[in-house]
C-alpha cells in the first residue's frame, strides 16, 4: 500500500512542470519644465498732433508703452522678446505711420527697435512687474500727410 503511494507520488512529482523565473527592468521617463507666465499689452494713443509741426526733423514727446508680467513661475530664467512689424516706406528704422511720419519705438535695454525684427532680453521678474517701450512719431521724409495711424506691432514672447 504504501509502494503505491510513493510511486503515485512520484508519478505526481513528474508531471508537474518546472517553475521558471525571469527579471524585467523598464525606465520611467518624463521632462518637468517650467510653468508659464502671463504677458499683456494693451493699444497705446501717441497723440493727436497737427501735420504743419511735422517741418524738418521733428518728433513728438515719447510716450510708455507697458509690457505686463504676472504668475510667472519662479523656474523661468530668461524672457526673450522679438519685436517685428512694418517699416516706414522712407526710413526702414521707424514703424509705419502715415507718408513722411514713422513711429519710433525703443527699449531701455537694446534702444532702437526695428521693424525687420529685434530682440530684446530680459530677465524675468516672477512676482509681476513691467517691461516698458517707449514710441513716439518721428519726421521720416521732408514732405508729410495727415491721417490716422493704426500701426500693428508684433510681440512674439519666449522664456525658457
């Protein structure tokens, strides 16, 4: 009795099959980059001047034209701004304006800023803050017009 329980056993011990391990390795990946920041600019009135000023090289009084900065998170360490729009016909410094009038616009930092595309740079300031222009019109040709000026300028923004 017991020889055929050894050999059932035995028998049992045979088919059963081999246990086999094997080991997986695998790598997480991920990139964390920096927040995001907030940047506004609103239109900026130059002014209402007569043309008859316009003799020589005349040019209006400068006025603010305010960058905001707000939420910018604090893993943002350069803001580059490029600044682009279109020329004067006769002074391809100055923005478009009305004939013989550009539109001077400068930066602290870099001080002309041309229509073909500058780049300013600037550290961030992650508490909010302002980056100021400052634009005025500028007498570009000997011979003026009067008119309105709706000058579109661009500001393209990128940090980190």
């Amino acid at each position: 009795m017991y020889r055929i329980r050894i050999v059932i056993s035995l028998g049992l011990l045979f088919c059963i099959p081999a246990i086999q391990a094997q080991t997986l390795n695998f790598n997480l990946t991920g990139t964390i980059t920096p927040g995001v920041c907030q940047f506004t600019v609103a239109d900026v009135d130059l002014g209402t001047y007569s043309a008859a000023l316009f003799t020589g090289s005349y040019s209006t009084t400068a006025v603010d034209v305010p960058v905001t900065i707000q939420r910018c998170d604090p893993l943002v360490t350069a803001v580059r701004m490029d600044v682009s729009g279109e020329a004067d016909a006769a002074d391809s410094n100055l923005f478009k304006g009305v004939a013989g009038i550009g539109i001077d616009l400068r930066s602290a930092l870099n001080g002309v800023i041309r229509p073909a595309g500058t780049r300013v740079n600037y550290n961030p300031n992650t508490g909010g803050g302002t980056y100021t222009f400052k634009a005025k019109f500028k007498q570009s040709a000997a011979t003026v017009a009067a008119g309105t000026v709706k000058a579109p300028i661009t500001i393209t923004v990128t940090y980190n």
